[in-house]
C-alpha cells in the first residue's frame, strides 16, 4: 500500500466527500437507512479524512467533548492500518484538548480492533440502526477532570455521598441514572431522606430521569413507590432511546451547587463529585434537555 495520510476535514468543505465514504460503507454495505446515517452533529463535529495519494478511503469524527464517531473505511483497505492511524489521529487531538476520555459506540465485530487501542467495555450492548453495539472508552488522563474531586472516602462508600448530597440539598433534587441504581438509590436510609427532602418545603421537587425501565419491573424498587405516592413532588420519567445511546455519565445534581457524577451503574467506583457551581449548573442545564426528550415510563404504568 501506497503512502497513507490522515487529515482534518471540514463539514462545510467536505461534506461531500465525507458523506461518500459513509454511504458506501453504511448505507449500501450495512443496510443503514440513509435518514439515519446524516444527522445534525456533522456540521458541529470535527472530521478527518483518510487518503491513499489523492484517494479518499476512510473517514471518522469526533464531538465535542470527545464521542467518536462514524469510523468508515472502505472495505479493500481494511486491515491495512487505515482504522489504527485514524483513531490515533483522534486521540492524539483528544489529548491536544485535554480531554479525560473519549468514548464510542463501536459495532460488536469491532470490539477487539478498539481494544487493541486501549478502549475498554462499557455496560450492556445496545442496537443502533439495527446492528449490535457496544459502548467503550479511554481514559486519557489518571487525574480528575478540572472542578472535580477524587474522593477516596466517597469512593469507599458511594451510597453514602449520594446521601449526604441529598441531605445537604434545599430545593431541587436531580437524578439521572440507568435504572435506579439500587447500590446508590434503594437503601431505607436514602428513601427517608428522599421523602424528608419532598416534604422540606411546598416547592421541593425531586426529578427522577431513567434509561432503562426492564430492571425496574423485575423487582420492587421503593424510589418508584415513593414517586407512585407523590407524583406531584417525585416526577419519574424515562429518556427516549434515541438519546440514551449518548448518555456517557449518570449523575445527581444538588440545586446548583453541588454534584455527583458516574460513568456507568457497573462502575460507581469510579464515581467523581463536584462543589464547583458553574459545572453543577452545566449539569442542571444538561438534565433539563434531556428531561424534555423524557416520558413516563410506560412499561411501568401498573406499579405507576
């Protein structure tokens, strides 16, 4: 194979180019409908090309905040290093940025390339246009991101720094979480505080955001019980699939002061907590988009 390069590219210049390569490989090789191939991140993503001499034979991008995204290289190039240089080229501008982590939603057949490039397995697999995925990620840096702390005392006892969060909140409480993470949000203590909290004031409200309703309906959680009881106060809902997929941390927010944040409900170990109030605020403002593009949860309309 001929001299290989990788280079940054453009949505407004290359957009043609770019959407090729991922048709080829998408659309007409996998069967993705061509609706949800494009969608409106690629104007604000960053993009980067890979080229044989004047031959364009792959592409990827990343978001903000570093999700990957789109990796697509042309299938005569495959296992020829064109994957491995682009990811470097991705990670290499993550670190540039100083990113903690990045992250992706690699298809399953590809979960043993995105090890070989230190990615690791993230939760349960989940389906995305059809095709079996699996969230992975990498961590960049050994160091908190800049506002958080690494607590070794939260980190020895989560359940008891969610509590103590909530204890210390005064008039909003909001949760975002898999499914109620009965580690963090199911102990008799947690409850009580819980129903204190709702009752402290006539405007205290607790939003409850979930991704997964199933664990739900297969054992009885008391948090579901109580917002069954005091729905006016406690509001459940569930976050539509089509953003869960996106969802790279769970978190409780404090009013606007205080937070507590996780990368997933088999990793609460790694939990990272923050008093700094503008990355609180970010948070709350986070929560709020993603409440709009929230539901009661349907399959838990006999126990709701």
């Amino acid at each position: 194979m001929t001299t290989l390069t990788i280079a940054k590219a453009d949505w407004a210049h290359h957009a043609g180019l770019l959407s090729e390569i991922r048709h080829r490989v998408f659309v007409d090789e996998q069967g993705v409908p061509e609706a949800l191939e494009l969608d409106e991140f690629d104007s604000l993503a960053s993009h980067w090309l890979a080229r044989i001499e004047d031959k364009v034979i792959g592409t990827a991008r990343m978001l903000d905040g570093g999700a990957i995204g789109r990796m697509a290289v042309l299938k005569p190039y495959r296992g020829k290093g064109v994957g491995k240089a682009l990811i470097n080229a991705i990670i290499k501008e993550a670190k540039t940025r100083q990113y903690p982590a990045v992250e992706l939603g690699a298809q399953t057949h590809a979960i043993a390339f995105y090890e070989t490039a230190g990615f690791r397995v993230k939760g349960p697999r989940f389906m995305d246009a059809g095709i079996a995925h699996q969230h992975m990620y990498l961590q960049l840096t050994s160091d908190a991101p800049l506002g958080f702390n690494v607590d070794p005392g939260l980190r020895a006892n989560p359940a008891q720094g969610v509590l103590e969060l909530c204890k210390n909140g005064r008039w909003e409480l909001r949760i975002f979480s898999h499914s109620l993470e009965p580690a963090l949000f199911a102990n008799a203590e947690f409850i009580r505080c819980i129903y204190e909290f709702a009752h402290r004031h006539q405007d205290s409200k607790v939003f409850l955001m979930i991704c997964e309703e199933r664990p739900l309906r297969e054992t009885h959680h008391p948090l579901v019980e109580l917002s069954r009881q005091y729905r006016h106060i406690l509001q459940l809902r569930t976050l539509s699939i089509d953003y869960t997929v996106n969802a790279d941390e769970y978190f409780v927010v404090s009013d606007e002061d205080h937070l507590i944040t996780y990368p997933h409900q088999s990793e609460i170990a790694q939990i990272l907590s923050s008093d700094d109030e503008a990355i609180a605020r970010q948070y709350r403002m986070k929560f709020d988009q993603l409440w709009r593009h929230a539901a009661e949860p349907r399959s838990l309309k006999p126990f709701y």
